[in-house]
C-alpha cells in the first residue's frame, strides 16, 4: 500500500526532503514504517532508528503514536517537537 | 450580547495589524466585562552576535485544525464571547509580534484564564517550527521542558 510522508522543520533539512510517496506493507505500524525509514540512509538513521523519542509523528492530520496501524493513501508527517507560540 | 469573530484563526505570512486585532477583541463588547489580549513578539538583540531575524514554519491544514481544537477547549471551559488567535510564518524581524490570541469574556479571571490556556496549548501543540538567525549561522529552536509543564497544568 501507498502513503504519503511529510517532513518538516530540521527533519525537512536534514533529510533534503519535504514529502515521498512511500510503499509499505499492508497493516504496517508507524514503528515499522519508522524502521524502514531509518534504512534509507546515515541521515535517515539518526532521525528515525532506535525507537526515536524526539520524533513527532500525525496520520491525516491527528498526532499519533508508533503503535497506530497504517492505511492505503494516510498521509503520515513527522517532525520534531513545535516551537510556535 | 457581543457578536463572535467569524474568522477566530489567522494563519498569515504577512505583518500584523494589531490595530485591527484589538478593534475586533475590542469594540462592542456587549454583555463582555473583560477582554484580555496578549501579543507575542521576537526579542530585539542588542548583542553583536544577536538575532537578525526568524522564519516560521508551519504544517498547513493540521494547524489550523489544532487551533480550532485548542479554541474548543477553552470555550467549553469558560464562557467565551469572543476569540481571536493569530500566528504569523514566514520571515519575521526582531520587534514584529509572531502571536495574538484576544479573548472576551463576562469576567476578568476567566478571560485572564483562557488566554493563557490558549497559550500554553498554542505553545505545546500547535504545528509551528521556529528557525533562528545570527549574523554567522541560524538555527532551529528546540522545545523547552517549560512549555511542557506550562501545557500540564491545565
């Protein structure tokens, strides 16, 4: 199945990438989605490998947590702690 | 009875006219005993190595839909009349306000009460990203423990 990825803020520099069309097994977590991430690369695997805690994720807009199961076409962001206000 | 904004969320990558924010918090309160109005602004450095500047990013879509929550939360908590909160993205120079939130209500604890909620949940949970610049580097900004406690207590 498809998702749609977001990065944003540092994640977004680092990565040199602000959004992926990502292929991923059917009822993949968002902790497995994660680890297929941090794969990708050295830069990928300092964000995303060993059970990341400073990493902020939403699914279709909602905050999320690693368990949650993924869907066909969610759209998936991830991004550090915010720092608005 | 004081008319509500129609538009309680401002998302805007263009300056703020504070003039019309409080206009609209502000003129015909009707039955609101109180208004409370709070601005946020970038320091002004006046060290050599100081911030010249800083962009905001943001996540469309998800932060205006956490600011309406955020404004849900504080209506069922207090009898609001009326709420106005504002963020700016984009690029902001030292002195330019970033946030406005305004809030009326029948008394002053509750308008007091609900403008610093709003805040700390702005603080904790909405989608912004600030960036930092110096005259040599710039820098993301990290979240402070603080902000997490602020949020906590309500």
């Amino acid at each position: 199945m498809k998702v749609t990825i977001l990065f944003f803020a540092n994640f977004k520099e680092l990565l040199d990438c602000g959004s992926l069309e990502y292929e991923l097994e059917e009822g993949a977590t968002l902790q497995k989605l994660c680890e297929n991430l941090s794969g990708k690369g050295r830069q990928w695997r300092a964000i995303f490998g060993n059970a990341p805690t400073t990493v902020k994720a939403s699914i279709n807009q909602e905050m999320a947590d690693l368990q949650t199961v993924l869907s066909a076409g969610d759209e998936v962001a991830f991004f550090p702690p915010v720092t608005g206000g | 009875m004081a008319n509500p904004i129609p538009q309680e969320i401002i998302i805007s990558d263009k300056p703020f006219d504070l003039n019309e924010f409080n206009q609209l918090i502000q003129a015909n309160q009707g039955e609101s005993g109180a208004a409370v109005i709070f601005t946020g602004a970038v320091r002004v450095s006046e060290e050599e190595s100081g911030l010249t500047g800083m962009t905001l990013e943001h996540y469309p879509g998800m932060t205006e839909k956490q600011l309406a929550s955020i404004i849900k939360e504080a209506k069922s908590r207090w009898h609001l009349t009326r709420i106005l909160v504002a963020h700016r993205v984009g690029y902001l120079a030292p002195g330019e306000p970033i946030v406005f939130v305004g809030v009326c209500g029948l008394h002053r604890a509750e308008a007091f009460q609900a403008a610093q909620f709003v805040m700390d949940y702005l603080k904790q949970k909405a989608t912004f990203w600030k960036k930092e610049h110096y005259a040599e580097k710039s820098v993301w900004v990290e979240a402070k423990p603080s902000d997490e406690k602020a949020a906590g207590r309500w």
